[in-house]
C-alpha cells in the first residue's frame, strides 16, 4: 500500500490547472487492471471557462468488483491542490507516516479504497451487488471534468445503494454532506493555503462577498 501510494503522490496532479491527470489516470487503470477488476475510461472535453485550466486530459476510471445492479460506490480524486515546493511531491516515510503532498487528500484515500476490494478478493466474499471505483480528476476546482460532467453523462452513481467517500476526517464518519456555499470575496494581503495559514496577511477587514448556497 505504501509503495503504491508513493507513486500516486510522486506524480504532480496540481489543481489549477489541471497538470499530469493523464499520466495518473494511466497509472492507476494499471493497478486497477492488475487487481483483476473490469475498468471503464472516460475522458471529458477541455473546459472552456476556465482560463487556468491545462490542456491535459481529464480522465476519470471506473471500475467494478461483483455482479447485478446494486451498487456501492467507492468515490474519490486523484487530483490535488498546488504545492508550495517540488519537494512535496518527493515522498517521505517516517515510521508508519506518508508524507507528501496528496499523501492524506486523497490519493491515500485511494489506494485503501482499491486494498478494501482487492482484500475483498481475497476473501472471496459474496457480494449482494458489486462495489463501483470511481476515480475523478478536477476536484479542487468544483469537478467540472470529473464527477460533474459524469453526472451531466448519465454515468455517476448508477444504481447506487450508497456511495462511500475517503476524504480525511480524523477517523469521524460523517454521513450525507454537509451541504456547500461557494464565495466570491477580495481580500487584500498575502495568500496562504489552509495548511500553511501563518503565511498569510489580511490587510483589511473589508471585503465584498456574492455568494449562493444550496444543501442536499
């Protein structure tokens, strides 16, 4: 599992603007095909609202272990938010630790969705069903290219019973979503990402917001 998320995190999936989402998705309909499962490949169109967005191609995987209609999906992105360095994408053990850009959201996530289905496998468990893998670029940036455009083909979560989701939580399950509310706001000061928010400077208290908000 280690090695494997090694490589994942040792390719720069930056989001904006969208960099090597082909070289990924290669890598892992590899790994995908050598556990045995039966993989789909599709990839959207360029974007063209958004003036950041890379020219790469955006391809999302889906693959299934099982049989019959029901299906429980394992859902999640392989791409990630830029570094601050070239550094972060040169992973780094320490004892039972990954460290490296991706490395916890969430292609750590991805690799133990794909371990869950190979253990699966190995236990030869019958299945009500069949579990769904469904692999998506664009995540950072609203998923245009990934989940939103499958949805938008007719090809995200059919027949789904359920759908789990690895995204880093600190080992709380939570269940639904929690909604979302998309801002657009200027701020003056120096920019920071969440992880590194020390970085950052606001240099006024006043800014302008129009937002919409909308909850499932």
């Amino acid at each position: 599992m280690a090695a494997l998320l090694v490589e994942l995190v040792s390719v720069p999936t930056e989001n904006p603007p969208g960099r090597n989402y082909r070289v990924c998705a290669d890598l892992l309909e590899s790994k995908l095909c050598q556990a045995g499962l039966t993989c789909e490949r599709h990839q959207s169109p360029a974007s063209p609202n958004r003036a950041d967005a890379s020219d790469d191609t955006a391809v999302s995987l889906l693959a299934s272990f099982g049989s019959g209609t029901r299906t429980l999906y394992f859902h999640g992105h392989y791409d990630v938010v830029p570094a601050q360095s070239p550094a972060q994408f040169q992973p780094v053990r320490k004892e039972q630790f990954l460290f490296g850009r991706g490395s916890c959201d969430m292609k750590g996530g991805i690799v133990a969705m794909l371990f869950a289905i190979r253990a699966l496998q190995e236990c030869a468990v019958e299945l009500n069903g069949k579990i769904a893998l469904t692999l998506v670029p664009d995540e950072e940036t609203g998923g245009a290219r990934g989940s939103t455009w499958l949805a938008r083909e007719g090809k995200l979560g059919r027949n789904a019973i359920g759908m789990l989701l690895p995204e880093p939580t600190s080992g709380v399950v939570w269940n639904a979503n929690r909604g979302a509310i998309s801002l657009r706001i200027t701020v003056l000061g120096n920019s920071a990402h969440v992880g590194l928010q020390h970085r950052g400077e606001t240099r006024s208290n006043r800014c302008c917001a129009s937002w919409s908000a909308y909850k499932s």
